[in-house]
C-alpha cells in the first residue's frame, strides 16, 4: 500500500476525533480546522518516518502548532464598557448554561492548563500520554492539572462532574 493510501485512510477514519480535539483547545471550529489541516500538512511530511500508530504523533503536532499559534498572536476579546450589560432573563435550560460557564472557565485558562485537562478529561489520556503529547515531564502535567482544576474550582465553584459532561 502505498503512503499516501495509509494517510488518506487515517485522515477518514482519525480526523473527527482530532478535530473534536482541535476545537477542544481552540473552542472555534474556524480555527479547529485551521489547526487540524496544519498539523495534518506536517504529518503528511513526516508520514514515512512515523511507526506504529500515527495518532499520537499526530495530536503531539497539533498541541505543539495551537501553542505556536498562542505564542504568535495574542488575542484579547474582553472590552471594556462604562456600564454593565444587563442581565440575560432565566433560562430553563440550566445544562446549556453549565456547559458554557465550564467554556468560559476553560477559556479563561492558561493554554497549557487548558491543553492539559482537554487532552485527560475529553481525550482519556493517561498522564504519561499527556506528558509525551506536550513534551513535558509527567510532574509538569500533574502539576498543570492541579492547578488548572484549583482555578475551575474557584472559578463559579465549577466541579469535575461538569467538565465531564
């Protein structure tokens, strides 16, 4: 089989999965496939050197490329205004409003932070997974999760049970 038959099958059966991924860590689907279409375009030059399953290596690229792109371009979204907005009416669908307070929360991490707890929460990763996906010691991971779920924890009192939701 020749490589661009194995990376054609690999971008159909593993591209929904890294793209949930990209969108995890970006929370923009304009830019989750932005991302997965650049880490995609390196992994189809390094595709004869990677052995054994690709995704890891695959996900290794795209956490290093969201980081890249942090470090490149600063995005401020808050503006500031001389009144507050008013309040939104109550809405019944309280689960609708969970999940986007556990957004906000996520967003309002530091990326690593972030990139940590979407790769051990949304993904299942192991800590030893984590650390080689980033290329930090597993300490790092442990340390980043603790400190990220400490300010979820103080962020609106968010819980574990909501992030897995």
């Amino acid at each position: 089989m020749a490589p661009s038959d194995t990376f054609a099958e690999f971008v159909t059966a593993r591209s929904p999965r890294l793209q949930r991924t990209a969108y995890l860590l970006t929370h923009d689907w304009a830019q989750a496939e932005d991302l997965l279409q650049t880490a995609l375009v390196r992994a189809w030059s390094a595709w004869g050197r990677i052995h054994g399953d690709p995704e890891p290596y695959v996900r290794r690229i795209l956490v290093n490329v969201y980081a890249s792109w942090w470090r490149r371009r600063w995005r401020h979204v808050e503006q500031p205004t001389a009144q507050l907005p008013e309040q939104a009416a109550v809405d019944h669908m309280s689960q609708v409003d969970r999940r986007d307070e556990v957004w906000q929360a996520l967003g309002r991490l530091p990326r690593r932070q972030r990139a940590v707890l979407v790769l051990r929460y949304f993904e299942d990763m192991t800590e030893a997974q984590i650390a080689d996906a980033m290329s930090i010691s597993v300490g790092t991971v442990k340390s980043q999760a603790k400190k990220a779920l400490e300010k979820l924890r103080l962020d609106r009192s968010l819980t574990l049970e909501a992030l897995q939701r």
